[in-house]
C-alpha cells in the first residue's frame, strides 16, 4: 500500500469495483450503458480531494470518505476512438494520456473548449477561477461532467497537467485578495488538437516544474476560504 499514490488506488478501486457496481444496479432495475466507467475520488472527512501523487497511507477509510460515479463515455469513446482494453473494465487510465500527450479524457476536451468559450466572452478580460468553476462551468450542463465533483476533479487534473495556467490578478473591489485567473495553456499540443489548432510534433515547448504545493491544494484551500 505505502508504494502506491492516491490515483493509482482510486484506479484500481474503480476497476474493482465497475464490474460488481454495474451489476448491481442492473439487479435493481437500473440500464447501464457498457460504455459507462466507474469514477473513484477519495476526499477527506470534509470533502477535500486529495492529491494524486500523495502516498496512499495519507487517506484513511476511518477518516475519510470514498466518492463513487458513474461517467459515461463519449460517441468517440464507444466507437473505439478512446476505448480501453477488456483487462480495465473500460477505465480511463489518466497515465495513457501522458503517453499519448495529444489524445485526451473527453471530459478534459470538453473543459478546454468551455474554457475556450469563456476566455472569448465579450467583457471578459480574465477568466476567474472562481467564477469559472462555480457559475460558468454548472452553466454549460456539459453531459460529460454531471456534477460539481466531476467538473471540478477535471478542472483540477487539467491545472496539474498544466494545460490550464493560473495567475493572480488585482482584485478592484478587495485589493488585499488578488483573484486566482486561468487561462489555456495553447502552447501545448493536447490544447491545440482540442481546438482543431495545427499541432506541431516537434514543438520546443517543455513543461517545467515549479516548487511549491500543488495548484489543486491551493483551489481547495481558496474555495473553503470564500
């Protein structure tokens, strides 16, 4: 246990758990699309996602709590295009797509172009994370990402992978509390392919580590403050 991370157990969770899960539910009446994958987020007694590279010890059935569900695929997804192998139970394994570098999650697609949307809005000289997660992101009803849980562990994924970039901005009402902005990181290949933008496969763009704790501890942290 203590040599694997926080999302390497919620993927192995769910893949445990997609077969009896969907099972169950088809027991009580309920149809389940074959396309559809179990999600598992393991969160704090207070609801806070944990990191996904935190060791495994640092969450805690005894004190935590398991959030369990159900994400459907895509046209593309059950077409092939992003299928997974029988062995996984048709999980999306967030390790494929550090592999591929261009294919993407079709809930993460889906948030570039939301985010894509908002950054075009007339009025709109920055994105605010803030605004951007609780308003306009409920707002699109994006089926891909039915719920807040959803929507805001894909908002997250996609900071930590830096396909989405954060910067602070003066605040005209509250100077002493600069808002948290975002933006798409279009230098990257997976955001220029979302956007149907030419991808360059020998592109110079690397991204580089910054210290510090990680963008998504900062999100959970200014979200429980406001």
């Amino acid at each position: 246990m203590n040599k694997l991370n926080i999302e390497q157990v919620e993927l192995q969770v769910s893949r445990n758990l997609h077969p009896s899960l969907k099972t169950a539910l088809q027991q009580v009446g309920y149809s389940v699309p074959d396309s559809c994958r179990v999600c598992v987020s393991l969160v704090d007694a207070k609801g806070r996602k944990k990191r996904s590279n935190a060791a495994a010890d640092n969450w805690s059935p005894n004190s935590g709590r398991l959030e369990v569900w159900l994400e459907p695929a895509l046209e593309s997804q059950e077409k092939g295009n992003h299928a997974s192998s029988p062995q996984d139970g048709g999980l999306h394994n967030p390790a494929d797509e550090e592999r591929t570098r261009v294919d993407l999650h079709p809930a993460t697609a889906e948030l570039i172009r939301a985010l894509n949307r908002a950054e075009a809005r007339p009025g709109w000289n920055f994105v605010s994370l803030k605004k951007f997660r609780d308003e306009f992101l409920p707002s699109e009803s994006l089926k891909v990402m039915r719920t807040d849980v959803e929507q805001q562990e894909v908002l997250r994924r996609a900071i930590e992978d830096r396909l989405i970039l954060t910067s602070k901005v003066p605040n005209p009402k509250s100077p002493q509390f600069p808002v948290t902005a975002i933006r798409l990181n279009r230098l990257m290949p997976e955001v220029k392919k979302v956007l149907g933008q030419p991808v360059d496969e020998d592109s110079d763009f690397h991204p580089v580590e910054i210290r510090g704790e990680p963008m998504s501890d900062t999100i959970i942290r200014e979200r429980h403050q406001q």
